[in-house]
C-alpha cells in the first residue's frame, strides 16, 4: 500500500536552532512536496522536488531549504529556526492527480 | 494568485443529518483548473476524497458529491446523511493541469454528534 511517513511527528525547537523534518515515501512517485500549515490558513508550497538530488521553491520558500538524496527521501531544513515557523508540516508524493500525504509533523519554535 | 474560500468551522451536525461545505475558487493562472476535496481524519494525513478534472461534471465518493460550476466558480461538497465517521476536516483545493501544484482552502472541521 502506498505510503508517505514522516518524522518526528512533533518536535519543539529553540529559536536559532536548526530543524530538520525528514519524509520518506514507498509510492516510487517522482514528485515530493512539503507545505505547511497554520491556523487560519489553508496548506502552503514550501518546496517541492520531481527527481532526486534537484529541489525546486514553492511559494514560501524563505528560511527553508529542501533536500532530495533519493527517490525516496525528502527532507525539509530550518538552518534558523524562529518564532514565525511554528506550525504543522505536510509531506506528499504525488501520481498524475492525486497527492498523498503524511501525518503531519507539529512543529513548535519557542 | 489562485485562492480557494471555503466554509469556516467548525460545521456540527447530528448523525442522519444534512451537510453542505461551500468551495468558491478564483484561478489566475488556468481557465478551468482541476478541482479536488481532500479530507483529513484524526491522526492522519490528508486523503483525496474526490476530484473532477473537467467542468460542469459531478465528482463522489464515500456518499460525498461535488459540482464543479465554472460558472459560479464552486465546488461545494454535500453529503445526505453523515455518519459520525465523517467527523473530519475537508479541503477544497485547486490544481493546475495535472496538479502539480495544489491552492488549498483554510479547511472545514466537521463534528457530527451521534
């Protein structure tokens, strides 16, 4: 069955401290993605990626960086983690119209 | 940019009951974007409920259906009668060609009281 995990599924980071959210995926899709989440908002393009080793930007690119090693693996960056970057992070891989995503990672910067 | 409005929440509605969510979209970049309801239970990520590519057709699943109205530009979910299995959040999104990239909602929560 296919499958996108995430990890941790919750993390709490201090501010100036690096992040790293990792997502595996075992759909052997092409395309990955990261949004994120916040109240009041619906899910927004962080970075996104269609063959291992490039990254492309979404539309909230800024105090991010996405990593590719593999087909499989997709991992998001916060070199500098702050206050503003609290919220939940989706993973997914998609098929022509469908995305699938993980569980979500709660991230809270105090 | 592409934007999508839909119902804020939370919805509460009795087991048996009717529930409609209001989707209206706004697409700068394509004429009839691709439509889809995605739905996210506790615990799990998001899930494709349903999605219609072409306007003017019906899209359903699980009981759930959807219009999508290039006219009125929506796309509003509507079920006959929830079970309290459908407690839940939903998102309206758009999609450009073959989705690759997603406009989301802010998402619907629904409670639904047995």
């Amino acid at each position: 069955e296919a499958a996108v995990t995430q990890s941790p599924r919750s993390k709490v980071a201090v501010t100036g401290g690096k992040v790293t959210l990792s997502c595996h995926q075992t759909n052997n899709h092409d395309y990955m993605y990261w949004y994120r989440q916040d109240t009041g908002h619906g899910l927004r393009l962080i970075h996104y990626s269609y063959v291992a080793d490039s990254t492309e930007k979404g539309d909230i690119p800024d105090g991010y960086k996405a990593s590719r090693p593999s087909q499989e693996n997709f991992s998001l960056i916060l070199e500098l983690a702050s206050l503003s970057q609290t919220a939940v992070y989706f993973c997914a891989s998609r098929t022509t119209y469908e995305q699938y995503f993980g569980p979500g990672t709660r991230l809270t910067v105090l | 940019g592409d934007s999508v409005t839909q119902t804020e929440g939370p919805v509460t509605v009795s087991e048996s009951e009717s529930l409609i969510i209001n989707c209206t979209y706004s697409a700068t970049s394509i004429a009839y974007p691709n439509l889809f309801w995605y739905v996210r239970y506790p615990g799990e990520g998001l899930q494709l409920l349903l999605k219609v590519i072409t306007a003017g057709q019906k899209g359903s699943s699980r009981g759930f259906e959807a219009t999508y109205n290039k006219e009125t530009t929506s796309f509003h979910l509507q079920k006959a009668s929830v079970q309290e299995s459908d407690s839940a959040v939903y998102y309206c999104a758009l999609g450009e060609g073959a989705g690759n990239k997603l406009t989301f909602g802010i998402g619907t929560r629904v409670l639904v009281r047995p």
